[in-house]
C-alpha cells in the first residue's frame, strides 16, 4: 500500500491527504459525513474558492446593467459593494459543513423535513445545471470568437470544437473531485486576477461619473439590487458541500472571513468594471462592448478571461450537482451522478448554440426561482441561527427513523415559513415572465429578496413558539 500524499492546494494547516480526496484522484466521498480523521486543509482554502469561482465575466454583465436600470457611476458602484457583503452571510453558512461533514443540501432537511426538502433539492439541481449550461454558452462564444478572430477558422466546427473545450475543462475537473476543485480554483484565480486587474486599469480611466439626467427611481434601484443579489443568493444551497471537509475545529470567523473576503473582492472588482464600461459604450452585447475598449493585443487575453471565468463557476456549479442528485436519491457515488448533470449540460448548451437562442429564456427562467430560493435561503438561515448551528449528524441521514422526519416527512413551521416568504416574493416580483400585483403600487419596485427576509423572521417565530430544536448528537467517529 502507498504512502498518502501531502494534500496539495491546501493552506494554512496542511494535513496529509486521504485517499477519499486528493488531487487528480475521483473523490470517493459524496454526501456521507466525513469522518474526522479524513479532515483536512483551512478556512484559507475558502478564499481561493470563492475567489475563483466569482472571477467571471457574469459580474461584468451585470455591473453594466445597473448603468442599463438609470444609475449613475456611483450609484451602480454602491449597489456592488452593497451586494458584494452578502458573501459574509454565503460564507458563514459554511459552518453548518464543517459540523456535519455533509453537503448543505443534507443539513437543509433539518429546517424543512425530508420530505420537504425535496421539492428545492429538485428546483437547486435545475439552478445549477441551468447556470452552468449559461456559463458554457458564455465561454464557448468567447472561444469561438477567439478562434475566428485569430485563428481565422470559423463556422459550426469551430463553434463544436469551443464547445467542447469548454465542456471537457469543466467536467473533468468536477469529475475529479473536493480536492481536485480547490486545487484548480486557486491556481486559475492567480491568472485570472492578473488579467481582470489588467482589464480594470483599461477600462477605468475613461469612466464618466456624471450623474444621468433622470433619478433612476425605486424600480431602477431594485432591480439593480436583485441583478447583483442574484449571484451570491444563487450560492446559499452550496456553501457546506466546500467546507464538509475542514477539521471541526475551524472557527466560525475565520471561514467567515476567509470566503466573504474572497467572493466580495472578485464580485466586486468585476462588478465595477462592468458599471464602469457601461458609461463609455453601449454593453448590449457586453463581450463586445467590453472589447471595444481594450487595446488590440489585449483582445485575445480578454477573451480567454472570460473562457477562463466560465469555467472556474461552472466547475463549482457542477460540482454541487454531483451532490444535489445524491441527496434527491439518485443511488450511485458521487463520481457517476456527475455524468448525468454533465451529459444534461452538454445537450442543454448544445440546443443553445446550434438550434435555437433559448439563452435568454433560460435567463428569465432562472431568474424567476428568485421566487423560491430567496425564501428558502431565510428559512435555512433562520434555522442554523436557532440551533446554533448543532445538528444530529446521524439523523439527517437517516430518514424516516430520524429526528428530522417531523410530521410525515415535513416539518410545519419550515414548510410555512417558505410559503409566507414565496407569497411576499411573488407579490413584489418583476421579471419577464412574471409581474407581481403589489409592483405598481410600489412605484415599480421589486422587492423579491425580501422573502427571504419575511420567511426567516417567520420560521424564527414559528420555531420558538412551537417546534422545539432538538439538540444535537455528535458525529461518531
């Protein structure tokens, strides 16, 4: 037998690689608990992660569209930074991973019942096949653009053989695994912080900070909130499936901080670029908006950012996947559940680029489960506050036998909490394909995010009123 290796990508406290997760190894792990002596690695780690995965062009896209909503340089600027803090609330749900050892969609049954947690388990898998399908249509169309422009081949081949580049980055990372992940997060931010700092000394220089003619108004402001608030709520089912593997003994602040501060910089520095080219051209197409201003020999490394960006948030994404069909039952190991998000994403990407433009359907749609996964983040939220983050670790595994399977599966205040929230969420909701009846009133604001304001503080006062938080058994060794 050989010797484990030294993990590799880790930091801080290195400990010694098992063979559950190592790099350039399939993971054998997937959603059962990770036993303590398999623990590994520091809350530094999370920086990276988050770093990584958030240096994508997305917060370009919609930094300029919060320009696109009526704001001025500086309003928009506000509305990033704002934003951009949510990372601490993604982060410090992290906790809940580190106690179990098991992914956050596992942990979520505490607050809904098993039952009950099936039904966003199902929409989170659609979320993150959806995103992932839109990242590959992003990257692969920055390639193809690559190919045409400086290879001089073009047509469906080069489109085909972009695609698949693409595809075969992301799969085959995620494919590998936690440690693979991690490792290939870190090292892709370092070259992908270069280049996106490199794009900001481009683009800022001729940024125009007057204020617009007109105030942009409540809808302005709040669909500029919702653009930007999207991304990092879209995380809330993920945060425990990277930290599954830390020693108990990580401390809430330092995860806290290590993963905020990594999202927050990369959001937010992406996010001011995108405000920043919207004052100086149009950004309807924003790759091309954004090539405009570059200098002709930064073109080609431009575009290989925004490949390079498709693929770190896609590899997280999809990754997650491979968990998420777990939990729904799926009854294979985590390494097999991956073929089936990844043939998914490949058809899904497939019928974007060579049949039909649904992308921007696909957009909407997603945009819509706002409606859903805002108050389901508050309830999540709500709930790991009031168990101080303590969970029966055996029971969230075991079903109908378990503490958590509540009334037939479902958990009463949980269940209720999540509606009151998606009633609000829907009522104040404005998008594409749905307009919620209070939005007039409001002056055209849309206030969907605060269902999940409205579902936590309803869970807080259901759960303390009624349902008892059961105290928490240790994990056994």
């Amino acid at each position: 037998m050989t010797e484990p290796r030294t993990a590799t990508g880790t930091a801080g406290t290195r400990g010694t690689a098992v063979a559950g997760d190592e790099v350039f190894r399939v993971e054998k792990h997937g959603i059962d608990p990770i036993p303590d002596e398999e623990r590994h690695g520091s809350a530094k780690d999370l920086f990276w992660l988050w770093f990584g995965s958030n240096l994508t062009f997305t917060y370009v896209i919609n930094g300029a569209l919060a320009v696109a909503f009526g704001l001025s340089f500086w309003q928009a600027t506000a509305v990033v930074v704002v934003s951009g803090l949510s990372f601490f609330a993604i982060s410090a749900a992290g906790l809940s991973g580190i106690r179990t050892g098991t992914a956050t969609l596992v942990i979520s049954r505490a607050a809904f019942g098993v039952r009950g947690n099936f039904p966003a388990g199902v929409l989170n898998w659609v979320v993150s096949i959806g995103y992932t399908i839109v990242n590959t249509v992003v990257g692969t169309l920055a390639l193809e653009v690559f190919f045409t422009e400086f290879g001089r081949h073009g047509g469906d081949a080069a489109r085909a053989l972009a695609l698949l580049i693409t595809l075969a980055l992301t799969f085959v990372v995620a494919m590998w695994g936690h440690a693979t992940v991690q490792f290939a997060e870190r090292w892709m931010a370092y070259v992908l912080a270069v280049g996106f700092a490199a794009l900001l000394v481009f683009v800022l220089p001729g940024t125009d900070t007057a204020a617009p003619s007109a105030a942009p108004g409540a809808s302005g402001w709040s669909l500029a909130f919702v653009v930007m608030l999207a991304g990092p709520f879209s995380y809330l089912p993920m945060p425990a499936d990277y930290t599954r593997y830390l020693p108990r003994t990580t401390s809430l602040r330092s995860i806290t901080w290590s993963g905020a501060l990594g999202g927050f910089l990369s959001s937010v520095a992406l996010g001011i670029a995108g405000v920043a080219a919207a004052t100086q051209t149009d950004m309807t197409d924003a790759v091309a908006g954004t090539e405009a201003l570059l200098p002709g020999w930064f073109q080609p490394l431009f575009l290989a950012l925004v490949l390079g960006g498709s693929v770190t948030n896609s590899i997280i994404t999809l990754y997650s996947s491979s968990l998420n069909l777990q939990v729904l039952g799926i009854p294979w190991n985590r390494a097999k559940a991956i073929v089936i998000s990844a043939a998914v994403t490949a058809l899904g990407s497939l019928g974007a680029l060579f049949l039909t433009d649904f992308t921007e359907s696909l957009l909407s749609f997603l945009s819509l489960l706002i409606i859903v996964f805002a108050p389901w983040g508050g309830v999540f939220l709500a709930d790991m506050l009031l168990r101080r983050c303590r969970y029966d670790t055996e029971a969230l595994h075991t079903g109908r036998e378990g503490a958590y399977w509540y009334r037939a599966g479902y958990r009463p205040a949980g269940m209720t909490a999540l509606l009151a929230g998606m009633v609000f969420a829907a009522l104040t909701c404005d998008s594409e394909l749905w307009t919620g009846p209070l939005v007039a009133p409001l002056g055209g604001a849309d206030l969907t995010l605060l269902g999940a304001v409205v579902s936590g503080l309803v869970h807080w006062a259901l759960a303390r009123r009624g349902t008892a938080v059961r105290p928490a058994r240790p994990l056994r060794p």
